[in-house]
C-alpha cells in the first residue's frame, strides 16, 4: 500500500484495523445511539456561536449567542462592534 509516499504492509493495516466480528450481515450494537443520548441529556446540553451580523448602515458587529438545546431557547446574547476591547 502507497500512500503519501510511505509502505505499509497489509499485516500493519489489519493490525491496526478494528476487528469485525460479523463477516455478513449487520449486528446492532447495545450502545447509545445519537438521538437517544440527545433525549435523555437534552436539559444539560447548551450550545453556543459566535457570528458576525451586518447592520443596516453596514457596520459590522460581533455576536456570542448560547441556546438551550431542551427548550430551544436563547438563553444569552452579547453584542460588540469590537471583539477584542476589554
């Protein structure tokens, strides 16, 4: 195998390659799936951004926004035409 200018041997690949352990067809696993862990952990989790917005005089402010992911709403929002003032 040749990749990147670098030989590896096929042993080195399967060495490190997870092991399958159905050669045919597909086992579900008993871990969580995505929108199960989203469910039940939804009141913990926020998310937040930082975007720019453009103004009607084009003028250019700086927006940090966190969001409750249980409730959908804004929980915080801040402004600034200059991110970097004290």
């Amino acid at each position: 195998m040749l990749k990147l200018g670098l030989r590896v041997s096929p042993h080195t690949v399967r060495k490190y390659l997870p092991k399958r352990q159905d050669y045919g067809r597909r086992k579900r696993t008993t871990a969580q799936r995505w929108r199960t862990f989203m469910r039940n952990h939804a009141h913990a989790i926020i998310a937040c951004d930082f975007c720019v917005v453009i103004t009607a005089t084009f003028r250019l402010l700086y927006m940090f926004v966190v969001m409750g992911h249980a409730t959908h709403r804004v929980l915080h929002t801040n402004a600034t035409a200059h991110p970097t003032a004290p």
